[in-house]
C-alpha cells in the first residue's frame, strides 16, 4: 500500500567483481509498505493511499552539499470513488479487470532518504499511517 524499496549490490568484493550469472544477491529492505493482498485494512499504508496507486520508478539523488532524497514517480487515484473491473468492449463476457478510479494524476513524491535508511532499521516516518 504504497511504493517499495530494495537495495542489492551486483558485485561481490570491494573491487567491484560482478556477481556471477544466477547468482542470489543480498537485499536490504528499505521501505515497504503492507501488501493490499494481507489485508482489507489500510495500516501500514502511505497517508492516502488508494488501491489504484501505481508508484512504478525510483532514483536516489544526492546534491552537492551532500542532502539526499528518493524521488518515486508514478501514478496517484486522486478521486473519491474507485473501483476494481470494468466491461470489456469486446461484450460482457470477455474478461477485463483492472482498478479504475474517478481521477489520476501523475506524481513524484520525494521522500528523505536518511530515513528511508531509518525505516529500514525498523523505525517509522511521518509518511506511514499506522
């Protein structure tokens, strides 16, 4: 219920040998939020979250004074009212199904990557709602 975040590194030793090819890597949970599939409430969600929310790109910048921020891009439900399916233009009896909402909105959301990294050790941010 809001975007997730990993952090893996593809090589294996300080001089930056690659990992090789079928390898497991290591993953560092940075940010996750409760999966809508473990519960039909809404804790642990990003503050307005809404099931049609689709968060589909990250980048973690860092300006020259040495701030840093993760900025998430994706589409926000911005409406009301929201839903799951709809009817196949190809006739009723034709599978379709997708979350459809009143409005959406492109979006960025810049989140302060410290504490992403305080998230990651167990902590809460601002942003959770309980």
């Amino acid at each position: 219920m809001g975007p997730a975040l990993y952090a893996y590194r593809p090589w294996v030793n300080a001089d930056g040998t690659p990992a090789g090819d079928g390898a497991t890597l290591p993953v560092v949970t940075l940010l996750r939020y409760e999966s809508s599939e473990a519960t039909d409430s809404f804790e642990h969600a990003l503050a307005g979250y809404q099931h049609p929310d689709e968060w589909e790109g990250a980048v973690w910048v860092t300006t020259e004074a040495g701030g840093s921020a993760v900025v998430f891009a994706g589409t926000k439900s911005t409406g009301a009212r929201y839903w799951y399916g709809y009817v196949n233009p190809q006739g009723p009896d034709k599978p379709c199904a997708a979350w459809q909402m009143e409005h959406r909105a492109r979006n960025l959301i810049w989140w302060n990557a410290p504490g992403t990294v305080t998230t990651a050790a167990g902590g809460r941010h601002a942003g959770m709602r309980s």
